[in-house]
C-alpha cells in the first residue's frame, strides 16, 4: 500500500463535493458539532485528536506571561495591541500598520466574508477548510469551487481560469486543510500575484510553522510588493493557544482599514491572550521542540496506517488524512466508545477519517483501537 493517495485515486467515486460529518449532526462548522465530555463517569479523560490541537500545551513562557499578567485582567487591552503587532511587523518586515489582530484567524476570515458577500462571490479550491465553507454558506456567500489537482495542490490554473468579475475574494488554504498537502512556492506565487490583480487573496497559513519542505514558503512577500493579498494565521496550532483565540491578518493597510470598519468588538482579544501570545511569539525554542514532536509521531502514524492498508495523503501539518471502506461515521462511533475522538469525512461515497496528531502514546492508543475497529 503506497503510502501516498494521488487525486485519481480520489476521484474515482468522488466530485470533491464533501461535507464534514460528526455524529448527530450534518453541520461541517466547528461551532455546531456536539461538544464531548471532558470525562466520563468514572473520570476518564477523552483523548482528543479531532480538532487540530496541540497536544503539548503552552510554552512555560507563556505561561509565565499568563501567570505575571493576570492581576491586569481588569482592563481593557486594546491599547497594548501594539505590541504584539510590532514584533509581528518587525519578524515578517512590514509595518505594524499592515497587522490586524483577532479573536483566532477566524474572526478576520469571517470579517472578509462579510465584507465580501456584498461584492460577489468566493473563489476557492475543493475541498478546503470547512469552518472558512460554512461560514460563507451561512453568510449567503456564493461559493466557487475548483477541484484540487493530481498532487492535492491548488489546480492554480483552473482557479486562473474562473476569475472572473463576480469574483470579489480568492481563498487559498496553504497548507490545506483537511486534505495536509501543499501547493508549491512558484506556482501559488504566480497566481496569487496575478489573481491579485482580479480580486481580494487571502492565503490562511494557520500551519505555516509546521512546515519543513523547501517547496513551500508564505505568500508574506506579495504583501511586502503592495499587492492585494491579506495574510492570515493562528496562535491556535503550533503555539498551543487554541483555547485563548487569537490570530492576525497582513495585508495593505488600506485593506486593514476597511476590516477594522468592520469590526463588532474593540477588544476581543483578552488581556492574558495578548500577552500569552506576545511571549509565544519570541519562544522560538518551544516551536522547534513541537515541530520535532509532531514530525516524529507523524513519521510513526504513517507506517502504522501503511501496515493496517489504509492510504493517507502526505501531510504537512499536524493531521492526517487516511481513507477507509468502512463507514466513517461508525468508527467516529467505535472510537468514542474507546474514549478517542477524531473527524469522519464523506466524499461522496467514499469515507475518511482525520486524525490529529496528539503526543506519542496518545497515537499508540489511537493506532491499537484502529486495530480493534478494522476489519
């Protein structure tokens, strides 16, 4: 069994029109899936691996910085912004005026939906993250979907080929989520440059950090040229900051003003978030020690979904994507019941399981209960 998954295969039963299934619900949004249990009965934690969390916590800096910072949480941060926007603008060599923070990159996302529905429709690749699809589709947002292509890149020339003057945003997700997969410097530069031209580009590299391969790089340079490209990304993975919501866009400062227009809350960042993520930031230490992490059990979860005959899309983040011929539904189910929760995804007719890429033993546990489920 090989150990990568070409679009082909994918195809064959499949017009890449998913939805993300959770059992209970057909919602693909975050927001609407049933919330687990902490524990159970009798105390046992679940091991959660659905999500696309950290496994590893937050770094003992910013724990630190939450610890030192909380006797401020009765006032209002909006005016300390700066100094996470600077360290950004100083890192990534723009200036501050080019930084928006929020509440998680999702919170900027929904903000250029928003801004975006009244204009036209979206751009984006099939499939792609689904909170970004189902906050669209809630907004009334018109959806335009390319397929990806034989490599699980963006298909960059069928999306060139689509612009056209109802298109008011261009989503790209690099690395892409759910599928992990990357879409090469060269090739998502070109067209993010020429489709800049056309419409708003917003490239979500919430996995930015993760990567390792030579073939990627951020889309930051195009925002560094003046071109109409926003930038967004998250404290959510890497960091650790998932449950603390905070996020940032870089884009033209024009285009930031127009988002801020926007804005429903004056400080929806919260004081301990700011600084928890302002002492992230400078932990460059904490970063490689989970990037090794998650390259070590990921390198471990390959060859044991090779060994079981389940094909996977190679990933570049910290999930993978495996295919099943069982109903994906009822292992999300079986797994439960083990105490683990993952993703099942259908595509058309054929069923995937995502799986977060939690600690060591957490995968040990995962991959003996796959054991157990197959069949």
């Amino acid at each position: 069994m090989e150990l990568f998954i070409n679009r082909r295969q994918w195809l064959k039963t499949s017009t890449l029109a998913f939805v993300g299934l959770m059992a209970g619900t057909g919602f693909i949004g975050c927001r609407e899936q049933p919330s687990a249990p902490l524990s159970d009965s009798e105390g046992d934690t679940f091991i959660r691996i659905d999500s696309n969390e950290s496994p590893y916590g937050i770094s003992k800096a910013a724990r630190e910085a939450i610890t030192s910072s909380m006797g401020q949480s009765n006032r209002y941060p909006h005016l300390h912004y700066p100094e996470l926007e600077e360290l950004i603008a100083e890192r990534e060599n723009v200036t501050p005026d080019h930084i928006m923070l929020g509440a998680g990159s999702t919170e900027i996302m929904t903000t250029l939906i928003h801004l975006s529905k009244t204009k036209g429709e979206i751009l984006i690749a099939d499939p792609t993250y689904f909170d970004f699809v189902y906050y669209a589709v809630k907004s009334d947002c018109p959806l335009n979907k390319v397929p990806l292509n034989d490599n699980f890149e963006h298909d960059v020339d069928a999306m060139q080929n689509q612009l056209r003057s109802q298109t008011a945003l261009v989503y790209i997700c690099n690395p892409n989520n759910p599928t992990g997969s990357i879409t090469p410097k060269d090739k998502l530069f070109s067209f993010c440059d020429q489709a800049s031209q056309r419409a708003l580009v917003v490239v979500d590299e919430a996995y930015h950090e993760y990567v390792e391969d030579p073939a990627y790089t951020s889309m930051i340079e195009l925002v560094r040229e003046g071109k109409n490209v926003i930038i967004t990304r998250t404290f959510s993975k890497i960091f650790g900051l998932a449950g603390l919501r905070i996020g940032y866009g870089m884009a033209q400062p024009e285009t930031i003003k127009e988002l801020k227009k926007m804005e429903r809350n004056f400080a929806s960042i919260s004081w301990l978030s700011l600084k928890a993520a302002i002492a992230s930031y400078q932990d460059r230490s904490f970063l490689q020690y989970v990037r090794e992490k998650n390259e070590e059990v990921k390198l471990y979860l390959y060859e044991e979904l090779k060994r079981l005959g389940y094909p996977h899309v190679l990933s570049h983040t910290n999930f993978v994507l495996f295919k099943t011929s069982q109903d994906a539904l009822t292992m999300v189910e079986e797994f439960k019941k083990r105490h683990i929760l993952v993703r099942a995804f259908e595509i058309n007719r054929d069923h995937w399981i995502r799986v977060s890429l939690g600690t060591y033993e957490e995968m040990e546990t995962f991959v003996s209960a796959l054991e157990e489920i197959s069949f």
